[in-house]
C-alpha cells in the first residue's frame, strides 16, 4: 500500500512538470508571435524570459508574465486567460 502511495505521488509529480514545460512552451509560441510583430524583429532574434509565473499546489506552474528582446528593443507580456498574452508595455530600448 504504501509503495502505491509513492508511486501515484510521483507520476503525480511528473505530469505536473511536463504540463508545466507544455505551459511555457504555449506561452513561448503565442509570445514569439506578438513580439516579433510589436518589435518588428524576427522570430529567430527575440530572446523570452519568464518573470513571472504562479504555481497551482507547487507542481502545475503557468508563465504569468514574459519579457520578449530582439532588435535592440524589450516588451513584457501579460497572460490575461489561459494562454492568452498582452503587451503590458510598450516597446522599449
């Protein structure tokens, strides 16, 4: 009993990481989209940062905020929704 105990803690704890990386990489593509029009810069060029990110029980997190760079220029995004993203600045240098 208490090896089935371990064993759904940590395929809990597994899935939750991968739905996390599955997270940001969503928030890396939606993001990517926006910054590289905001920025007018190219796709390859924009560097993403996670700033800022909140975590359901420590396990499942979502990126709440990204801060996108390319072309000499900087922005931060916002998740308004589920995978939803908008600037929450304006293009800076």
């Amino acid at each position: 009993m208490k090896n089935l105990l371990i064993l759904a803690l940590c395929t809990a704890f597994i899935s939750g990481c991968a739905t996390s990386e599955g997270n940001w990489k969503q928030a890396q593509a939606t993001v990517i989209e926006l910054a590289s029009f905001d920025l007018n810069c190219p796709k390859d060029q924009i560097k993403l940062t996670k700033l800022n990110e909140i975590c359901n029980g420590g396990v499942q997190c979502r990126a709440k905020s990204v801060g996108a760079e390319g072309c000499g220029k900087r922005m931060r995004y916002v998740e308004l929704s589920m995978g939803q993203y908008a600037a929450n600045t304006k293009p800076a240098e």
